[in-house]
C-alpha cells in the first residue's frame, strides 16, 4: 500500500491530467451519443407523424367515399316510386308475387350496379320479410332471422338515421361484416315500409387500408362503444377495448397529432381520425420500440463511441508517461475549449508528446465529425425519399382526361366501354395509391399495364397497337410496382409525334438468371442527347425513367436498371433488368 500511495505521489501530475482526460472523453462521447440519438428520435417521430397523418387522411377519403357510396345507395332507393310502389301494393295472386319480384329485381340491378365498393352487397326486405338479396353468395342470410336480428330493430328504433353496425354472429355465417341499415319511410305517413341493407365483409373493408399497414404499424376501426369492427390485427377485431377508445378520446380532446401510449403491453405511438358519417375512429397504433429501432442503430453508434473512448484513453495513457512542461499549455487548452466551437482542434504545438496528446485528441473529434456528418447525409437522403414519395402522385390531369372520356361514352351511350374504363380506371388508382416500395407479380403488373392501355385506347383510338408476350414461366416472379408503366407511357405519348400509328411490344423473360423486360416501338426515335429530356414529367405517376433506374439499382444494386437505346424514325428499345424474386 506504501508503495502504490508512494507511485501515485511521484505522479501526480499524470494522474491528475488522466483523469481528467478520461473524465472529459467520456462525458463527450456520451453526450455526443445521446444528442444524436435523441436529435434523431425526435426529427424522425416529428417526419413519421406528419407522413402517418397524410396517410390516415388518405385511408379516411377511402371511407368516406364509401359512405358516400351508401348515402347515394339509400337516396336511389329511397326516390324509386316503383320500388317503393311494390313494397306497399298488395301481392294476391300467383302473378302479382311474380311480377312483384321482377320489377324489384330489375329495379335494384340498376341501383346495384352503382354501389362501391364492388364487394359491398345490397339487400331490401319489405315489411312482409321478404328480402331482395344482390349477391347471396357474399351473404346468404335467412329473412326471419334477419327480421328479428338487432340491427333491423336497431334500424327500427332509429328510423332517420343510416346505422353502421358490426356482426359476427350466425346471421352472418360468423363472417365478421360491416352493415349500413337504414329503414324505407313513407313521408306523408312516416310509416316503415321496407329496410335496406348494405353489406361489406370486413375483410374487404380492410383492401380500404390493408397496403398501408406492416409489422408494428397496424390500422383499427373503432366504434363509440369501444368495440374494434376491423384491423390488420385480426385477433382483435370483435373484441371491445375501452382503453383504446380512452386514449383516442384523450387525443381528439388535447388537439395534439399524436400521443405516446402504453397499450396491448406495448409503448405505442397513437394516431387518430374521427370518420363522422360512420360515427366511428380510424385509430393508428405504431410499436414504438420498433419505429426507434428504424431510426438509428443504437448499438452500433454506442459501439463506436465506446471503441473511439478506447482508442483514445490508451493512447492518452501510453504518451502521458512521457510529458515534459508542456503539459500546462495543453491543460489550459482543453479547459478553454468550451469558450470555442466543439470542431475546433487543439493546437499540435510544444514537445513530443504534447503533439501526440494534442493528435489523438484531435483524432477522436474527427472520428465523431465524421460520424455525425454520416448522420447528418442519412438524414438528407431520408428527407429526399419523402420528398420522391411525393412525387409519386398521380397528376390530375390524367384523372380529369380520363373522366372527361368516360363522360363522353356515356353521353355516347357506349354504357359497356364505359364500364371496362372505369373498371380499369379503379383498378389503376388502386394500383398506384399502395405502397410504392411493394412488389407485385408480372402478371399484376401486366394487368395494371393493361388497364393504362385500355383507358388511353379508350381516350385516343387504337392507332397504337400493344402486343405482350410474357414467357408463363415468368408470372409469379416479383417486381416492384410502376417500373415498367413510365415506358409505357412515354411510348404512347412521345413515340408518336409524327409517325401517327405503329406497335409497342412488351416482352419478359428469364435470361441468365434475370428478369428481363423490353418495351419496343418503332415510333420516331431519338437521338443520345433527347434520352434524358423525353419522360421527365410523367402524365400519370409523376415516376420518370431516370426515378425508375435509380430506383432499381438502390434496391438491387449496380448490375441491375435501365437501357435505352433508340435510333430516330426506327424506334425505341427499352431494356428493364432485374433480379428473379419468387416470393
């Protein structure tokens, strides 16, 4: 014990100065450590708030366009003189009845035919039960039971009002269903003389959100009562979750974009959208543990700073030992450090190892600069994907020419062309508002692909003739969503300028253990320095073909993207590599 008090008087010098720099290196690196983890959290929950919001308000027009579409379903009903004229009149004889179910019949089909959702069905019974069903495929339901079922008395007892109601029971072969119920008023004499019902599956509900939702980030429709009618989460849905509704309440009283919440044993962060004509909550819970792991790997910067403390407490300690007079100055610099810049040196000047101290020090603020600008660029390049993100819109006029053709079919009364181009239309849109970073099957992708050319031949005639020739082996293989539509496009609206007609020919295939895809036209062509120009703003999805190759090579790497090459008044040939993915 002498001895060691003894080895530590003869230096106290290099303790005291030990100390203290080991002291100093620590506190930096944590709190660098921690600023940056916390700056982090905070700019990235601040980004993600504001994204999930634009999302739940994108999933709330899909509701409310829903409710529009069970709103404008009641109106046509409710307005029919013949339907309301057949569930009044009296039905006696074997051809009255008969009669009585084909004006019904008839008259609905017209009125169903309107409805959206596709999968929603529509039903109507008359006081007497009997019961008009569309598609009794999707709800076989049996007329008693449906009679003396609660959301008919419900529908009894709140007869001026369209009542949402959640049913699992027998009545619906325990197929969890969503049911919009509104009674048939006579209004001279406010009497009941029918009910209508309109039916969609909650799995179909959930297509209304179902793209927008992964592991951790799951999407609840949530009654007043607290009860959950639908979520991704799918052993929850039934169940009542009165903490839930308690928190949503919370945050729809305070104004706030979101609330950290401890729920289903987990720390979650809570967004919400009140849905006013289904009186119900669009309900956002994100695993917050899992959103922290997304922004920055905490292990890894504290394994870094931990190894940064290392290196430079060993060579501190190594070249200490070996300090002359100059040690003061050195002192005195560090502890002036804190009236400067934190990037500033330390001044590499006296004996030898007062250079080496001053090096390592210097060393290790250049190590954590250089960490802190990685984050820095990290961040930028997250900030740019939200920014393409946004780009990723579909332009509108490409919806309003699309409309403006559909009305003039109809004017037209080309009833059926209409049809196919706003099925084709619909599933578009469907198509393009999902997830970009999705994968899709070829034969998905061919489909979309279809529908753009169906609506374009359907605006511009078929001048332009498309050929697919897709190799069968190829259509589970994946690719992500609107890599191949930009080519299209351009092909359609800058092949052609002078040449009037021709062909565009869309091949795939497995070659060499890739996905190969080749769009081919031979309309103008052009020249190397007009590659770049031609397709920067895009009519329909706002992606350009450089997006497209950028875009691939990010998720696959160099080997795969985009070649065009292209010969003027021959045509254009673009080739699409990617990488077989079959799941």
């Amino acid at each position: 014990m002498k001895k060691m008090i003894a080895i530590i008087q003869a230096n106290n010098l290099f303790f005291k100065i030990f100390i203290i720099m080991l002291i100093s290196i620590i506190t930096v690196s944590v709190s660098i450590t921690f600023s940056t983890i916390r700056m982090s959290s905070d700019l990235y929950m601040e980004r993600f708030s504001i994204t999930n919001n634009k999302v739940i308000g994108q999933i709330k027009e899909q509701f409310d366009m829903y409710s529009f579409s069970v709103v404008s379903t009641y109106v046509r009903v409710d307005e029919n003189g013949i339907i309301k004229g057949l569930l009044q009149g009296e039905k006696d004889t074997a051809v009255e009845k008969s009669q009585y179910f084909y004006h019904m019949k008839s008259n609905m089909d017209r009125i169903y035919a309107e409805v959206d959702p596709n999968e929603a069905n529509m039903i109507i019974m008359s006081p007497d039960h009997d019961v008009f069903n569309m598609n009794y495929v999707s709800w076989p339901v049996v007329a008693e039971e449906l009679a003396h079922h609660p959301i008919t008395e419900q529908s009894r007892e709140n007869p001026h009002q369209i009542l949402y109601q959640f049913d699992a029971s027998a009545l619906t072969n325990r197929v969890p269903m969503i049911i919009a119920t509104k009674a048939l008023i006579e209004r001279s004499s406010n009497e009941i003389y029918g009910y209508l019902y309109i039916s969609i599956r909650e799995r179909d509900l959930r297509n209304f959100y179902e793209g927008y939702t992964s592991e951790g980030n799951s999407i609840f429709l949530l009654q007043n009562t607290g009860q959950i009618i639908s979520s991704d989460r799918q052993n929850l849905i039934g169940s009542e979750s009165q903490e839930l509704l308690r928190h949503v309440k919370e945050l729809e009283q305070s104004n706030e974009e979101y609330h950290n919440v401890h729920i289903f044993n987990r720390n979650q962060v809570l967004m919400a959208e009140y849905l006013p004509q289904l009186d119900m909550y669009l309900v956002n819970l994100v695993d917050r543990e899992a959103l922290q792991q997304d922004i920055v790997d905490t292990k890894e910067i504290v394994m870094i700073s931990i190894g940064i403390v290392l290196v430079t407490v060993l060579v501190i300690f190594l070249i200490l030992r070996r300090m002359t007079v100059s040690i003061s100055k050195l002192v005195r610099q560090i502890s002036d450090m804190a009236r400067y810049k934190f990037s500033k040196p330390l001044e590499e000047t006296g004996g030898y190892e007062s250079k080496k101290i001053a090096e390592a020090f210097n060393y290790m603020l250049n190590e954590l600069h250089d960490y802190v600008e990685i984050l820095i660029k990290t961040q930028e390049k997250q900030r740019k994907a939200e920014l393409e993100v946004l780009q990723h819109q579909i332009n509108p006029h490409f919806i309003y020419n699309t409309l403006a053709s559909i009305k003039f079919m109809v004017k037209q009364e080309q009833k059926e062309v209409a049809f196919t181009t706003i099925d084709a239309f619909i599933s578009l849109l469907q198509n393009a508002l999902g997830d970009i970073d999705e994968t899709v099957t070829v034969e998905q992708e061919m489909e979309n692909l279809k529908n753009y050319v169906l609506i374009n031949q359907a605006r511009y005639g078929d001048r332009i003739k498309v050929n697919y020739l897709i190799t069968p082996d190829c259509l589970g293989y994946r690719l992500p969503k609107l890599v191949l539509q930009p080519f299209i496009e351009n092909a359609f609206f800058h092949a052609f300028t002078e040449k009037k007609t021709g062909f565009i020919r869309i091949l795939i295939a497995e070659q060499d253990e890739q996905l190969v895809c080749e769009i081919i036209d031979n309309g103008d062509g052009m020249v190397q320095d007009q590659l770049t120009r031609k397709g920067k703003r895009q009519l329909f999805s706002g992606i350009g073909v450089k997006n497209v190759h950028e875009r691939i090579q990010m998720l696959y790497g160099k080997e795969y993207g985009v070649v065009i090459t292209s010969e003027p008044n021959k045509g254009t040939n673009v080739k699409v590599t990617l990488p077989i993915i079959q799941k």
